[in-house]
C-alpha cells in the first residue's frame, strides 16, 4: 500500500469544516481528483487515514488532505499524479525484493515469525530454496518483504506440505497408463 503524507486540500475555495468531509469519507464512497475525474473508492477509513483502491493499487491518503467539491470528496492530486506515485513506489518495491533475493538469505513463513528456509540460487525468474533433499525453486512473485523480513506466501504448514510432495517418490506406473 503506497501512502502519501500530505496532499494539497481539493477545494480552491474555503475548505469545508474537518467533520463535514470527514463524515463523507466512508467505505465505497468515490473519491475525485482536483480536475473531477475519479480516482477511486474509499476501501477503508480509521479515523486518520483513509485506503483508497486505485484500481488494483491502493494507497493511504491521511484524511485532512480530502476536500469536498460539488461531486463529491476529493483530493488535491491528479489521477496521473497518484499513478506516478504508485509506480514508482512499486519500482522501489521491486527493487528492494530483488536485492533481498539473495544466496543465502533467509526466507520466513507468510507471517514473518518462522524461518522456513535459505535462498540457495536465484536464476532469472525462479527462487530456488534450500531443502533437506537439494533444492525446491518458487517463482519471484511467491515472495514478498515484510517488517519481519523476506517472506513466501506459505504457513509453515503449508511450506512442508509443498516440500513433502515435492520430495515424495512418485507412484509406479502401470503399463497400461
């Protein structure tokens, strides 16, 4: 989720009181840029900061930054100014996943509280893991960062599970198959 600290208020005129936009601000509601072109729908609001689903991005817009217009809640920023934002912090993003995704490195469960393994190679887009029986690779996009550090989107339940399966002798043939 990208978060911008601060947004110009939308309205060019006298901003409506905090209360009055607040109230606005509820799950679903639309949310118009500064030139009246919808940006997205509100996706969630604590109180302090609102989610904003911009398509299938989302981004944190701290509720003083809303205004109101005559279409509805708003915010100081163009459609193509929150694009560019939620790029570049996607850019950002990549690129610290690529540095993380490095030999050796640890790779914890999909809550950041287990190790479950060490990368032993990256080879283009497959991650491969070191197991008991060699190596198991994942695709890239099976990883994330979290606060807790690199992380797989596996329980470490569900990590042995794949494991297992994946070390397991396969069933005999009949010749009739």
């Amino acid at each position: 989720v990208a978060t911008i600290a601060a947004i110009p208020s939308a309205t060019a005129q006298e901003p409506a009181p905090a209360s009055a936009v607040a109230d606005k601000i509820i799950v679903g509601a639309p949310v118009f840029d500064r030139d009246g072109a919808q940006l997205g729908v509100i996706k969630s609001n604590d109180g302090s900061v609102a989610v904003i689903s911009v398509g299938e991005k989302q981004i944190d817009i701290p509720i003083a930054s809303f205004g109101s217009t005559y279409k509805g809640i708003a915010i100081g920023a163009t459609v193509a100014e929150i694009t560019n934002v939620l790029a570049e912090q996607d850019a950002k993003a990549a690129a610290e996943l690529s540095a993380a995704l490095v030999a050796g490195a640890d790779v914890k469960n999909v809550d950041g509280t287990q190790v479950l393994a060490k990368i032993k190679r990256v080879d283009g887009d497959t991650v491969y893991l070191g197991i008991e029986a060699g190596e198991l690779g994942f695709p890239k996009t099976a990883f994330y960062l979290k606060p807790e550090g690199l992380s797989i989107a596996y329980s470490g339940e569900d990590f042995a599970k794949v494991v297992n399966e994946s070390t397991a002798p396969q069933a005999a043939k009949s010749p009739a198959e």
